[in-house]
C-alpha cells in the first residue's frame, strides 16, 4: 500500500486510453403501464420507471441503481458561483429549471464470482437501493465489500438499519484513511465550508456513528491512495476536496475501464458548464474546484467511460472539452438488437 496522500490523482491518456466499455443492458424495474401519482407538492411523479442497470465491464457484471432524485427548490442557495444568473442562465439552456437543482442518487454495484462490491449505499430508509439488489438477485447477506466514497450520510445512510444494525452483515467496508481520520478528529475543520454550523455537526454525528459501528466489528479497513481491490480490478484514488478523504475509483477488467467520479459533480450542467461553480457541501471548496478541473481534463482528454453518484442515471458516458469548461456526454441506452 503506497503512503501517497499529496499524490494528485491524474488519468491521462497513456494511463487510460486503450479500453472501451462494453455494451449496456436494461433491466426494467417494473412491467406494466407506468403511472403517476402526486408528490406531497403537488407535482407528478412517475412511477414503474426502471431504475436498475446492468452492464459487463471485462470479466466482471456491473449495475446501477437509482436509489431516488430529489429536487433542491431554491437550490442555487446550496450552489458557491460568483455570478448566480450565469448558473440559472446555464440551467434553463439545458431546458433545467432554474430556481434549484435536480440530483440523482445512483449505486454503483459490481460483481465477479462471489465477490460483490457496492460503491455507497444510499442515504438508507429508501427501498429503492434493496429492489435494486433483489431485483438482480443479490441478497444483503451476499454483499462482500462496500467500497465507501466519503462518509456523507446521502452514501454511508444505508449501511446502517433504523436500529444501527449493519444491513450487509458480511461486507467489508473500505474507506481512505484521510476520510476517516477528518471525521473521527477531535475538531473536523470546517471553516472553508459554506454550510451552517449546525449542518456540519449532523454531519459528524452521523459519520461518526457508522464508523464507530463499523469499527466495533472489524468490519472497516482503512485504504490508502492507490490501493487496489479484486486483484487489480479497482484502485482507489484520493480526489480531497469535497470532503478531504474523497474518493473517487478506477475500475479495469479486460481491456475495458470505468472511473467513478463520485461528487466531484453534483449536477450534469452546473459542475460541468463552469467547473469553478461549487456546492455549499464542500468542505474546502478551493481544492474541490481544483481538483474537479484536473480529473476533469484528464477525462476529457482521455476519453475514457465515466460514472457520477449524482448525474442523470444511469449515470455512463463521457466528459468532453466544451471551450473554458466541459459537457457531459450520456452513454445510448442500448436495448436488445430490433427483429
């Protein structure tokens, strides 16, 4: 395990290049004539919609689960921009409403063998993430390792049960050991962080309680930048910023290759249209901003697959140059070849 904690994670085209993902397939979350039914404001909200899927990455299966979307009114608020018209501006050419901001919520899962491995878990209380998993025929019980981006509760929330039960009791978690040791300090700094006071300390509670429970049972180990899972197939890259520990993964199997950007973007025009707009939930906007740039770049440049925890699921396809910032690029849903 290599100590490289200021090591800049970098994916340039000699590192990346070479390897395209292989075709996509969907798998309905439901059969039947979609509805509608009434949010509790008032607002249509589609029912029936698939919200799981599966795709082949080398020699492993990989799916993604929506766990949900939630709709921030009033969301620019969260949003750190120098010009908020710009950002509105930004939204509504892209057809986006803007007097907030959607965000999705999507598991990564890949599996190989008996080895099966969640990327986050959702912020839990949802059944979304578990019809997801039953609906591949995953059981909770069959989760072998969870693979923790940073320890906000909207990606740790499902690892724990309303009673503090683990709710994949044979997992192993993994996290960086930059993130673990941000939330578990005696004083976590949160002084370049635009949110209230009151904010960030709910957030260290409820850290605090998974990694406690987690520790409690051995089932936590602690990761470095560079470390690498499943003999190679996912390494581990430090992307500090949005949290200090954050996270983000390279998946290689086969000639093909993925990136899980995590949240490095919470929204597929504001993060990419101008990379210098941030999020109130960065705890160090500066480097989040910094480091958004360079990963992105790196992306673009390589063209390499991508996957993000909030973009629009599923969530696949592509970073592109788009003059001083980026454009995202979703993969074709492919559907089995028309008679």
């Amino acid at each position: 395990m290599a100590d490289t904690k200021n090591t800049p994670t970098t994916f340039n085209r000699r590192h990346l290049l070479g390897g395209g993902l292989a075709a996509g397939a969907l798998s309905m979350g439901a059969s039947g004539i979609p509805s509608f039914s009434q949010g509790q404001d008032g607002s249509s909200k589609m029912e029936g919609n698939a919200h799981v899927y599966t795709f082949p990455i080398g020699d492993c299966m990989a799916a993604v689960i929506s766990d949900g979307q939630k709709f921030r009114d009033g969301g620019l608020d969260y949003i750190i921009a120098d010009d908020k018209n710009a950002v509105a501006s930004a939204l509504e050419a892209a057809y986006e409403p803007s007097n907030g901001f959607s965000a999705d919520y999507n598991v990564l899962v890949l599996w190989k063998g008996d080895n099966v491995a969640l990327f986050d878990t959702g912020s839990g209380g949802n059944s979304l993430l578990m019809d997801g998993l039953s609906q591949l025929g995953i059981s909770p019980d069959k989760v072998t390792e969870i693979l923790i981006s940073h320890c906000h509760g909207d990606h740790i929330g499902g690892i724990l049960d309303d009673n503090g039960k683990r709710v994949f009791p044979n997992a192993t978690a993994h996290v960086l050991k930059e993130e673990r040791d941000f939330w578990m300090g005696e004083n976590p700094d949160f002084s370049e962080c635009k949110l209230p006071a009151k904010n960030a300390d709910g957030m260290v509670k409820s850290a605090r309680k998974v990694i406690e429970a987690l520790e409690a049972e051995g089932a936590l180990e602690i990761r470095s930048h560079g470390d690498t899972l499943w003999d190679g197939i996912v390494t581990y890259k430090l992307a500090a910023g949005h949290t200090p520990g954050h996270a983000v993964f390279e998946i290689m199997s086969g000639e093909d290759r993925l990136i899980h950007i995590v949240d490095l973007a919470h929204h597929y025009v504001i993060m990419f249209a101008d990379p210098s707009w941030a999020i109130a939930f960065d705890v160090n906007p500066t480097e989040a901003i910094a480091t958004r740039r360079q990963i992105f770049a790196d992306l673009a440049d390589s063209k390499v697959r991508v996957i993000g925890y909030h973009l629009p699921f599923p969530a696949v396809g592509h970073i592109a140059d788009d003059g001083e910032g980026f454009r995202w690029v979703p993969d074709r849903w492919l559907m089995s070849e028309a008679g």
